[in-house]
C-alpha cells in the first residue's frame, strides 16, 4: 500500500491475555519504530528496527513486551500477559533514510492500534 | 520539566480565526516535526523542518534555531483542522528517537 498500515486497529484484551500488533511499513523503508501513546499523552519510544535488526530496545517498559521484524518488512510488537496499564495506542512509524545506522528522514506513521485491557 | 512543551494545552476557536501553536524545546536539535493527530488515532505528518518558514496551503511552519522554538499557524482556521497537533524533535545526540510533545488540542467552532 501507499502508506504504514496498522492492524487490528482496535484491540480489547482481558488482563493476563497475550497480544499481537502488527506493522505493515512502507514499502523499502528500512527503519521501522514502534511507539505507545498514553491517553492524553504524546507518543513515547518503544523500540527500532533496521532492516531486520532490533538496534535499539531501550524503551520498552518490561519483558512482557517484545517486537520482531524477521525479514526486514512486516513487524510485531507483542504484549504478553498483559496489564490494565498498558492500555494505549501503539503507533508504528517508517522511514527510507539511513546514515551510520541512524534514520535522519521523516518518519510515517500507521493509524494506530488502540489495545484496551480490561 | 519536560524537554518538548507545548502551548496552549487546548485551543478552541472560532471558524476563519487565526490560530498560532507554540513549541519549545530544551535540547539541541536535528529537525522538528509538526504532525496532526485525529481522533482515530492516526498521525499526519504536516512538516519537518530544521531552519526557517515552511508553507502548505492554510498551515505556515516556523522554527528559530537559537531560541529553541517553533511555531505552527493556521490561517482561515476551518472545523475539519479539529485535531491534536503534536511537535516532535529529533536529537542531535540518537537522532533517530523522537522527543515528543503531549499535544494542543484545537476545536474549531464552525
């Protein structure tokens, strides 16, 4: 598609159930970002993606969060047992540039998946 | 404090307003991003600019590099430019990870 695609775009989970998100990026964007956006809040970084490789993890809050992206396109951020708290928007961003392994280009964003823990 | 602030909070206007939205940033920056954020939850990018005046139709974007500040402006505001509008910046140091601010929210009142 044209554009960073989301899915689902709306998620209701019981508490201690085990989630999946994914991000389709624009095609031959190297650079994929995953970033959780609380209520009323701006979205805050969770991890980044080079081609395949998960170079930076530094900002996911514990290790019931885990993202991959095997082949260097298609990503998933999974939540496992999750908790009321994380309870939010995941956003995913791509981007084409990239420099020394860091990404200085425009970053497009996906619609959004709202995950809502019961 | 945090490093990306942004004001006001909330905005309401009235139809063909005028409407200036304020960010400021405490660390040395690569680019800013100025986006929009519907209620859906997607994000628009509006513009990205690490010096002077951009303009796209309606939306005029500023930055001042020294004083560490942006602005975004709506001429003729409209009801459909209700959104949150959120200014992220890159950092010179991990430029690859947004700073973002929490947002202002604008309604338009047609």
């Amino acid at each position: 598609g044209a554009g960073v695609s989301q899915s689902p775009r709306y998620k209701v989970a019981k508490r201690g159930q085990d989630v999946a998100l994914r991000c389709d990026p624009i095609s031959g964007h190297v650079s994929l970002f995953w970033y959780q956006q609380a209520l009323g809040q701006g979205p805050e970084f969770l991890t980044y993606f080079q081609n395949e490789a998960q170079l930076d993890k530094s900002g996911l809050p514990s290790d019931r969060f885990f993202a991959e992206r095997p082949e260097g396109s298609v990503s998933t951020l999974k939540i496992q047992r999750t908790q009321q708290e994380d309870s939010a928007v995941y956003l995913c961003a791509s981007s084409s540039f990239v420099s020394e392994g860091r990404s200085y280009n425009e970053q497009f964003f996906g619609p959004g998946t709202r995950l809502t823990v019961l | 404090k945090n490093e990306v602030e942004q004001s006001p909070q909330n905005l309401t206007a009235q139809e063909g307003e005028f409407i200036t939205i304020n960010c400021s940033y405490s660390v040395g920056i690569s680019a800013l991003h100025w986006l929009q954020q519907h209620p859906g939850g997607g994000i628009v990018s509006l513009f990205m600019l690490s010096s002077g005046k951009k303009k796209h139709g309606r939306l005029i974007a500023t930055i001042n590099i020294q004083e560490k500040h942006s602005s975004l402006h709506i001429t003729a505001s409209h009801p459909r430019d209700s959104a949150v509008y959120i200014c992220a910046v890159l950092p010179t140091s991990g430029t690859y990870k947004y700073i973002f601010g929490t947002g202002t929210r604008l309604k338009v009142l047609a």
